[in-house]
C-alpha cells in the first residue's frame, strides 16, 4: 500500500474597513489591522468667521478738539461677552475679530458689539456680523451753537435799542407840542389882558 503525505497549504485572509456615508463635512481617517483592531476617526473643523468694525466720526473733522485717539469695543455672541479691542486712530479706526465660530450647537451664533461711551459724544451702531458693523459718533460743535445764539442776541439788543429810540423819540415830540401850546395860549392871554387894559385907558 502506498503512503501519499499531504501538505496542508493555508493562506491567510487579509481584512479591511472602510466608512460608508461619511457625514457631509467630516473627513475619515482609519488605523489598524485586523488583529490589533481599527479606529476610524472623523475629523470636522468647524466654521469660522471673522467680524469687522468700522469707526466714524461726524463731529465737523473735530472742530472742538474732542475727539479720543482710541476707543474700547465690545463683542458678544448670542449676548454674552467674548472679547474685546482697542480701535486706533493710528489702524484707521479699523479692527476685525478674527477665528469665531459660525455655530454653535448647531445654531448660528448671533454677534453683536458696543462702544464705551466717548465724552461729548452721542452713538450709533449698525450693521451686522456678515456685512461688518459701523459705529458712529456725533458731536455738534459748540461753536457753531455759540455763533446762533450771539446772533440772535445781537439781533434781539438792536430791536431793543431801536424800540427804546422809537419810543424817546415819540415822548419828545409829545413834549414839544405841549410846551409849543402852552406858549401859545399865554401869548393869546397876554395879547386879551393887554387889549382889555387899553380899552380903560381909553375910556
């Protein structure tokens, strides 16, 4: 009887992972084998967006002297502070807070900002977080109030002093009629007792 030996060949099976429908926006990354296990890794880099602010003055190109070299700005996102700048005249009164997040727990997040108040002057804020905020500050200069009211000062003086002249002039000529009849009728009662002391003289 014939021995055959056989050799059992066996090749092993080499395994795979992949990711199906990897969600929108992530990208996939996988690690490992099949005897030390996979990791799939979805990695998301969250949006971001940057807020810029503009600075304007309308104050007659600071005609007083009052306008600040900085001011401070504040930014919030759905309310609550976040961050805060400095605004120079030296940057063009210009900044931009940079790397915000768009959203948060899947909402967008809503930015808004204020200015500390600047002396002397009132502000205005408009604008949103995609188009950029301008805040303005207006401040009507002193002066040109100062230059109305004068005037009308002066005007109200020299109609004063033109009533008060109007007023002397018409007593004097009151005064003057009276005095001009009362020296005509003593003329006419001088002139009768004169003519009335003749008449006896004569008689």
């Amino acid at each position: 009887m014939e021995t055959v030996n056989y050799k059992a060949v066996t090749e092993e099976n080499i395994y795979t992972v992949r990711e199906v429908d990897v969600p929108d926006g992530y990208t996939c990354e996988i690690e490992g084998d099949d005897d030390t296990g996979f990791t799939i890794t979805n990695t998301y880099t969250p949006e971001e967006i940057s807020v810029s602010v503009t600075k304007s003055w309308d104050d007659a190109d600071d005609q007083d002297g009052l306008r600040p070299e900085s001011i401070t700005i504040c930014l919030y996102a759905d309310g609550a502070e976040i961050d805060s700048a400095e605004v120079m005249a030296s940057d063009g009164w210009t900044y931009t807070f940079t790397d915000l997040a768009k959203y948060a727990g899947g909402e967008e997040i809503v930015y808004s900002i204020t200015e500390d108040a600047v002396d002397g002057y009132t502000t205005a804020i408009s604008g949103d977080s995609s188009a950029g905020f301008t805040i303005t500050n207006t401040h009507t200069p002193e002066s040109s109030d100062s230059g109305t009211t004068n005037s009308g000062s002066t005007s109200g003086t020299s109609a004063s002093t033109t009533s008060s002249s109007s007023v002397q002039t018409g007593d004097d000529a009151a005064i003057f009629l009276w005095v001009a009849i009362m020296l005509v009728a003593a003329s006419g009662i001088a002139v009768t007792v004169a003519y009335g002391r003749k008449r006896k003289r004569n008689r």
